[in-house]
C-alpha cells in the first residue's frame, strides 16, 4: 500500500481566486490521478498525471481550470482556478501499485468551499 | 468497460456477516472485479479484487459465479467501522486502470 496526504485539507475560498493543492506519497509511482467528489456524489476522474509528461484530462475538465503539476515520482499539484461556488468539491488525489489488476490509494482528499 | 448495479443499501447487524451483491451481466472475459468503499469523509480504500476464482484477504472475501455475471463481497464480521459505500467496479486488465468509474454503491450500515 501507499501513505498519501494532501494539503490543505480544507479550506474556504472566495469566488474568483485559485487553489493549489498539493498531494504527497511515500513512495515512489508512475500513474497519480486526481478525483473530484461533489456534494453527495461518487468520484469523477479530473486527470491523470505521470511524471515527465504532460496531464491527460477527461472529458469535461481542462487545463486552463485545473492546471496540474508532476514534478516527481512522489509529489503532485492540482490547481483549481478562477473559482466558482460549482467547484465547492472534495478533491482527491490517488496513485496506482500493484501487479496485475491494478489497485488504486486514495488520499484523505481536500475539502473545497467557494463562496 | 461493463456497468454494474448495486443495491443502493443495506443493514447489517454487528458480528454477522455482511454479505454485498454485484451484477455485472455484461462484463467481458479480460475484465476484473474490485471493490472499493468509502468511509464518511475519507478518500476510498481498496478493498479487494478477482478475475473469476473466488479471493479472499485480511478485509474481505470475493466470492464471484461461474458465469462471472454477478459476484459478492463478504465481511465475515462485520463492524460499526465497517459502515461505508461500498463500490463495485469492473475494468479492464493491462496498462493502466486509471479511470475507476464510480457508481452510487451501496450504502452499508452496520448496527449495534
């Protein structure tokens, strides 16, 4: 398994600024994600993030809103920007171990509220 | 990848089993199952995963039917800890996994 934490683990913004939150494991991985949990929802996947290489965004998330950093095989940033009370979200980042069949480790997450 | 249907919730007295089923009619011969839960205010934890023999670990069991359509996860004694969503998620093997497409789940709730 894999010890991750995110930091801020909270925090209240107001509309219009930006957020950077910042993701650490303790070990090193290739894959990192980043998920986004509305209020009362399941998880959507924002991006997939390796390192060396640039983000790779699903369908409805950009890089403009949700610019993402890899600069190491430990560490990851996501950005949200120019703020709206529709991004009041829980961000969460997670890595992928294992063999066959994947697992994936999820962070603490990092709850968002814009107002 | 196949879709899967889950019982929004369910009860489950503390010390007895908690038995979660799956449907995953249409789940294809390379795809695995895993399941996640979700415990209030914390990220998703793995739990466990199988391709078609039945699998157990320290957390669960998976018990998964020789057609591969539907598959169940026990927790042989359940706790008030254990109360969680519990997701169901089919994928494909090879490469990465990356996008673990969430559904409602099932809502656990485990009972003194």
């Amino acid at each position: 398994s894999a010890v991750i934490s995110q930091k801020p683990s909270r925090d209240i913004c107001q509309r219009g600024t930006s957020l950077t939150i910042q993701c650490q494991v303790d070990s090193q991985v290739t894959m990192m994600f980043w998920y986004r949990q509305q209020p009362g929802q399941s998880l959507t996947l924002i991006a997939t993030a390796n390192q060396g290489s640039e983000a790779t965004y699903e369908s409805g998330f950009v890089i403009d809103k949700f610019p993402i950093s890899r600069p190491n095989l430990t560490f990851s940033t996501l950005t949200v920007s120019n703020m709206s009370p529709e991004d009041s979200s829980i961000y969460l980042c997670s890595v992928e171990l294992g063999q066959v069949g994947l697992e994936q480790y999820f962070g603490p997450g990092t709850r968002l509220t814009v107002t | 990848d196949a879709k899967t249907t889950q019982p929004p919730s369910m009860d489950c007295a503390e010390g007895r089993a908690a038995n979660l089923p799956c449907n995953h009619s249409t789940i294809s011969g390379n795809e695995y199952v895993y399941w996640y839960r979700q415990i209030h205010s914390q990220g998703p934890q793995y739990i466990i995963h199988g391709l078609k023999n039945n699998e157990t670990n320290e957390m669960a069991s998976l018990i998964i039917t020789e057609d591969r359509k539907s598959s169940t996860l026990i927790l042989p004694h359940a706790t008030l800890r254990d109360t969680a969503v519990y997701y169901c998620i089919v994928l494909r093997t090879g490469g990465s996994q990356g996008n673990l497409i969430f559904g409602k789940g099932t809502k656990l709730s485990v009972k003194p």
